[in-house]
C-alpha cells in the first residue's frame, strides 16, 4: 500500500483513502453544516493581497503532507463565499442540495468524457433521459438537445446553428460565402449575445439592440420596425432572441408575439431562457413563457434556478438533425462507424467540444430525488418568497422597487433617511447611486449577507436580489430588509 | 430537521446527510477500491437497448428514496466504464488521485462560479497560482492564461485572439471586415481547428492541411510552400497551428522550424499541447517541445497526462491584455467599475463565457500534494512504460508497432497467426484492418480492457493504445500484449 505522504502517484487505493475520509467529514461539518448555518457568516472577506499573505498558496518542488493539505481545504471553506448559504442572494444560482452535490461527486469519481457510448454507457442514456423531459416541457416533441459549459455556450450554438440552417455552406466557406448577417435582442438581453456574435464572426455591431418597454420587456413593434430598417440598410437580420427571464429584471419578452414577427419574416427564434426556463417546473407559473413551443431553440440553465452544481446549462431546439449537421466532423480516431454496438448513442459530434465533462447524472439525481412534483413545490416557494419580500418592500419606508417581478429578481433602491422627501432632481439621483455600493461593501465584510447591484439603462445602482436558493425562508426575506436598513440609515 | 425521503428542496443539514454519508462509502468501496482492481473489469458492457431496460432511469412525478436512489448510484457505478482502472487505456485521460478528485468535491460543495473575486476570491487565487507555473513552465514570462472547459475550446481561443490581434476591427464587425483568413495545421492536427473554424465563421474549407511525413510531424517546407501558395491564391493565412503529442500518434511538430516560418511571415503561431504539454513537467522530456518558448500561444489540458478529472484545460498565451482586449463586453451587472476591492483581480472577462466553473482547486490540490517533483516522477514513468510496452511489441511476433512514440501512445496493428508470412497486398490489409474491430468487441464483452482503435491516412485500422494512467505498472504492460494475443489468434 502506498503511503499518504503526498507524493504518491496514484491515491486511489487503501490507506490513501485516508485524505479523502477526512476531507468528507470537514466538508460535511465546516463546509455544509456550519457553513450554511444562518449563524455562520456568507463570506469572511479579505482584500486579495491579504488572502495572498494568509494562504500559503505556493506549489514547491516537493509535495505536501496530508496535514497541511487539510489545513489548506479548511482555508477554502473558511475563505470561500458560501453560495449556499441562505443569505446568498448575489447570483441566479445558489444553495446546495445533496442529491446534485452527490450526483457531482460520483460524477467525477467515474470521470469520463461525455462523447461516446463506448466510454459513458450510464451517462449518454441519463443525459438522454433528462434532455427529453426538458424537451417535452418546452413542447419541443421531436426535437434535440445537449448539455453546454453554460448558458453562454448555448446561446453561441443557437447563434450558430440557426446561421448553419439558413445558410448550410458557412460551414465549410465561412461568413465570406454568406450576407451580412445580424441578430436582434433586447436591450435587456444578456451580454454572450455579444460576446457570441464576436466569437463566432458576426461582430458585435450586428447585434441589434431592440428597445424594452419601462418593465424591461421587449416591445414587439419595436421588433418590426428594427427588421424592416435593416433590410432596407441591406443588412439581413436572422435571428432574434426572446429572453425568458432577463438578467438583471428578471421578465419575459412576450414570446407569441414575438414569434408571430419572426414566423411574418422567416426568422430564427431563440429563447434565452437560461435563468427563466425553470418556471415550466411549474403549472402556476408556466404561463410566464406561454409560446415557448413556438421557438426554434432554447437555452436553459437549471444550475440556476434547479439549483444542481455548476455547470449545468442545455441547448434545445426543435430542429431534430441540426445539431449533428452543423457541427459534425467526423472525427474517425473518435467516432469509427465500424463499431459493434449502435452508434447513433454516440453524441460527441453534436457538440463543439470534444471532451465533454458530464452534466446529466447530477441533475438526474436531483430530479429523480424530488420528482416532477417536488421540483415543481421548489420553483412554486422562491417565487412566493420573492412576492412576499416585494410586499414586504412595498410597505416600508425607503425601499423603492425598481419594476413589477416576474421572476425570483426583486429590484430595488434604498434612500437612507438623509435622502427621503426631496425633490428627485438628477444630483439626487447621483447620490442615490452611491448608496448601493456602500451597503455592498458593508455586508461584504461584514460577512452578513450578499446581494448584487448594477446600474441598468437610465436607472442609476440598483440592488437585484435574487431568490434562488432553496434553504431560503419567509424569515429570511425578513432578514434582508432589516439588514439593508442596519447597513444603510446612517448614510 | 428535513426527512431523508428525496423530496426535501435542501438537503444539505443534519440527517439528510444521510445520503451522501452512504454514497460515500459506496465510491470508496465500489468505485475505487473494488472498481479499480486489477481482478475487476474495466468495464461491464451492455447494449443501449439492454441498459437501457435493466437500469430503471425513468424520472416519476414523485420522488425515489434514499435508497433507490443508492440503487441506482450503484448501478451506476457496475455499468460506468472505470476510466480509473489499471486497464483502460482507450483515451487521453485515465485514472484517479485522490487529491484532485478531492478538489472536485470542494469544489462541487463550494459552488461558484470562476467569473468574479467577489463570489471565488480563494479560487480566483488559485487559478492564478497553477497558471503561473504553467506559464513559466512555458517560457511565456508576463503572459495570460485561462481555464477553458477543454482543450477544443482553448484551440478556438487561439483563433480568435489572433484574429483579433490582427484585425481588431473583426470583434465588433465581424468576418464581413477582413480578408479572406485561413489557418494552417497537419493534415495530423486535431478536429477542434476544423470545428472552431466552422463555428469563427472562418469555415471549414479554410483550414488548411499541412503535409506530414511518415512518422506523423509536419513538415516545415511543406508549411512554407503552402503559406505561399495560399497568398498566391489571395488568401490571407494568418494562424499556423502546430501540434506537440498528436491526437493519435502522439509525435511533436518541429517548434523551432515552424517558429521561424511563422516569424518569417508574421503568423500567429499556436501549439496545440493540449496532449504533450504535460511533458514540460520533465527535465528529461521536456526537449520533445524545444521552441515552445516562441509560440504566440498554446493550450494544455492537464485532464490528460496530469490526472485530474475532466475538465481541466488552459489557453496560454504570451500577450498579457490580449484575452481582455479581445473577449470584454463589460457588463455592468457583473464587473461594476465601483467595487471596494481591486477589480483587476475579476477574470471573467477574459473568458468568452459567463458563469464559469472552477477548474483550478483540483489541479493546485494535485500539484501541491506532488509537488513539481512528484509530477516529474509521474510523467516520466508513464513515458518509460510507454516504451517498454514498445519494445516488448517489437519483440513479439504478430505485433507491429505504427510509428516511433514520442509520447505515450503506443499504435500497432495485431497480425493473427492466419494473415502472417503473406505478401502485403491491399487486400491483406483490407483484412487486417476488420482486425481491431473484432478484438475490441471481445474486450468490450469481456471487461478486460480498453483500447482504442481508428484508420489514419492511408493506414488502416490499428489500436491507439494510451498510457495515461498513474496505477498503471509494468505487469499491465505485458498483460496488455498478452491480452491482445488471447483475444485475437484464431482471427
Ligand atoms: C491534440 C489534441 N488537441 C485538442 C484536443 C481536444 O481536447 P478536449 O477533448 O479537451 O476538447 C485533443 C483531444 O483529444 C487532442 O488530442
Ligand atoms: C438571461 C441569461 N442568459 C444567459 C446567461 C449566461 O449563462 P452562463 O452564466 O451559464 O453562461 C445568463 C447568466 O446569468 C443570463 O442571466
């Protein structure tokens, strides 16, 4: 047996086992018990260059012990920001289950590539199994899917797969053999369309900003009228993105409509869903992305808002073979068809990677572990919570909710005292705008809790409280009023 | 305290670790200890169909116990290829170490995303740590690096920062504003170039195969008569990619050369090493990628050679702001300009994703209980037994070792007793190549082993035996030429 000094070449057996008992047990006491506990601070923040100094991060020549391994993974626990902590609310994801968390876990105990049947029998078939019932929500029946690093990637395989069908020869030519291509989103729409457009060739000019209404929806005639102006500037718009659940406001752009336009002029429908896409979990909420079944392809990440481990984020599309046409290459070192088992269950060339880190078993797990109805219960409480914390705001003084919720994103400006009842003059607003950052800083290092702010448009620095987080309770919100009013009346 | 019935929305308190307690055991027991051992197999085949039937992986409106959940956990891990065992020597990756999976577990119950300092300031550290000394390991002295979730994604990084770096305009224009561009790799290269010049917009046809000689390297005039030709015709090359441990025959393009002709005519010049990088850990080896130092940029995947579990890869570049300068859209939401602490310090930006996994804790766990000694060790072994293998493939009849390994992938064809001493006609090799399939099925079906197998070029179908996998010793070394040979002398 080898020895558990470190240097071993392969722990993985016997007594080196030792590192990895005691590793759990710290995880499960100072990583989840304790850390999620609502006595427990979100974060014991440290300027960078002060972490540099109190963890000794540095890699040497020789190895370190198991001991001094330990201490380090106590240092990551201690310093880490807790994204499951209850009073997280800084992200559109959060908490920890542990059916995912194990899922994770035994995920990366088998460590394989996604890419072929041959070496990911279980995990091609659970990814198969999830796809589908993600599909089936949508309302895509025939349709295909896969699982993406992230809801960014997704986006860039709607960008591009709608390019490939409307133009089959950019594959082998590229954008010199095709119009000038441009794609259409609103203003509120999230940034990897631009990022996207970039990356894959289209240039960021060609993503056509569509004005929201005040909620921050997309405003359909808006829509038209951006079309017609392009193409009469000869430019030849393709694509339009609905997002379902807006980054920041957390609406929806009204998907009929929009998908009224975009079957009126022959164009792609994409439904940026990413953070949204988890209300079809549930039959009271549902109606928030009705036409759905309408679009060409979604993006969904349930690392939000189902809560399993980053990363966890699909692209779907109704479009059955699209995904293989368009991104196949045949690689033959990979995916020889002379195989002896059916190698239609090989789903590599799909994709645009080539490893492909498995997604599936971790959701499986959860949702096998809460069944439909549980996830449903889930989606059905943070959406309650976010109302109610709403009311709650509504009904004190020096909250101001930014817009009408739609989604788990509540909103909102706080005006200390100093600042209530006067006129709302744009040098008022200037101050107004600085409140936010303060109280940030406040319970960053205070530990107490953590939301985001942003300024969005004309709106200057606003708080986006995000309930995602399924430890969350009525108390909670409570909690967040409260702690924002401690952090802020003095200012 | 919540019940351990699968329906709870969080169960990371108290009793409902149960879960995770039992499945612990079982990954040490089953997964590892039992799973790894050279009297297991490496696999437990069945057809999808029959998998399908005999795992229940249908999702209910109500959710499964605990314990039909450890069911299926277990079953999982029955059916699951074992990438860690001693025997699977089918892809570039392969085995387990307790360290990195240990820093995939933290990770995993940490979860965050990689984007900000804010929500991962030990991680953002971290990455920062292991990147450095990959840089340095380069010879890219005051360079930039990222985590990408694969190596096919840190290949297309290469292409659109150089395309960017010579086109800046190209990020907000796109393809319509630039020359006709096109990239240059071996005809040995891997598909990433081909699929990230399909999705760049650069297309496919405009990825040019450089010719290689018969041992599998490029060949530096061939690069330079195609470059000119390419001109000629009016294209633009801009980008040579060479390769350092090809995907199949595992040989190093001449960096020096290929670095002079890139320099000659102002290409950017990447090296993909997302295979062979790992052997700048060795003083011994490290002179199979002599003139790394004079890339513009290269990618390295540590899940390969290194070990640790999937995904782990790294584009590194030698042009510090480049990654920013070519992939921000400075979203407010997220890099806010205001922040109390030194937002140098958030490396989302850089990415051309938005949440981004945390790839970083497992390799700094792995490298600090090595050290860069322990890592030297470890390459250097897998290097050694790779040629043992070879020798004792040169010394038994019916084996017929491809090419000279410079990494450590071993290629042969298995020549049964039927097909030896006979004149090498085409229809000889048409039936040596039915060969591999056959023996591949029988280890499949058998659970032996694993080992890949593909045509190349003219070449037909021969094993890509990979020795990637720190358990492996010696003993398996014979036993894979013995294993060979019981499988495949009647064919
Ligand atoms: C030489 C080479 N480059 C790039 C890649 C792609 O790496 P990944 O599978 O992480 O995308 C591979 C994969 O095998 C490879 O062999
Ligand atoms: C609406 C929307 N779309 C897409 C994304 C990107 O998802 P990811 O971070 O997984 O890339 C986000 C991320 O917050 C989002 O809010």
């Amino acid at each position: 047996m080898e020895q558990t000094n470190g240097n071993v070449s392969n722990g993985a057996h016997g007594e080196t086992n030792a590192f990895l008992r005691q590793l759990f047990e710290m995880m499960l006491t100072e990583g989840i018990e304790k850390g999620l506990s609502r006595d427990s601070k979100v974060v014991e923040f440290k300027h960078p260059k002060d972490l540099e100094k109190i963890m000794n991060l540095k890699i040497d020549g020789e190895g370190a012990s198991d001991q001094d391994l330990l201490d380090v993974c106590s240092d990551v626990i201690k310093y880490s920001v807790k994204a499951g902590h209850p009073h997280f609310f800084n992200q559109l994801f959060g908490g920890i289950d542990q059916y995912s968390l194990g899922g994770s876990w035994l995920t990366d105990c088998m460590n394989t590539s996604q890419y072929t049947y041959e070496v990911a029998p279980v995990f091609t078939l659970m990814e198969k199994v999830v796809l589908t019932k993600m599909l089936e929500l949508i309302g895509f029946n025939d349709g295909d899917a896969i699982f993406t690093p992230g809801g960014s990637m997704a986006n860039m395989y709607a960008i591009n797969v709608a390019r490939f069908q409307r133009y089959p020869e950019v594959k082998q030519v590229g954008m010199a053999g095709v119009p000038k291509l441009c794609l259409l989103t609103s203003d509120k729409g999230h940034y990897s369309f631009k990022k996207g457009a970039s990356f894959l060739g289209i240039g960021m000019d060609n993503v056509i900003p569509v004005k929201t209404n005040d909620g921050g929806k997309m405003i359909p005639v808006e829509l038209e009228t951006k079309i017609l102006e392009l193409k009469e500037q000869g430019l030849e718009p393709y694509f339009v993105n609905a997002t379902a659940g807006t980054t920041v406001l957390g609406v929806f752009d009204p998907l009929d409509e929009i998908a009224d336009i975009c079957k009126k002029y022959g164009l792609w429908m994409h439904v940026d869903a990413a953070w949204g896409g988890s209300v079809l979990l549930s039959q009271k909420h549902k109606h928030m992305m009705k036409g759905i079944e309408r679009a060409d392809s979604m993006t969904w990440n349930p690392h939000k808002m189902m809560g399993p481990p980053l990363q966890c984020a699909a692209f779907l599309t109704r479009h059955k073979d699209l995904l293989k046409d368009c991104h196949c290459a045949n690689a033959r070192y990979l995916f020889q068809q002379d195989k002896f088992y059916d190698v239609s269950y090989d789903t590599g060339d799909k994709a645009i990677q080539c490893g492909r880190k498995v997604d599936a078993l971790k959701l499986w797990m959860m949702w096998k572990a809460k069944g439909d109805s549980g996830f449903e219960r889930d989606v059905d409480k943070l959406i309650e919570l976010s109302r109610y914390l709403t009311n709650q705001m509504r009904n004190r003084e020096g909250f101001r909710v930014v817009a009408e919720p739609e989604c788990t994103n509540v909103c909102f400006w706080y005006i200390p005292p100093s600042l209530r009842g006067q006129e709302e003059t744009s040098e008022w607003w200037q101050k107004v705008a600085k409140v936010a950052p303060v109280i940030k800083q406040r319970m960053t290092e205070q530990g107490t809790m953590l939301i985001g702010y942003q300024p969005d448009g004309d709106r200057v620095n606003f708080f986006r409280m995000i309930v995602s987080n399924m430890s969350a309770e009525i108390e909670d919100m409570t909690f967040v009023v409260n702690e924002i009013e401690r952090l802020g009346k003095d200012l």
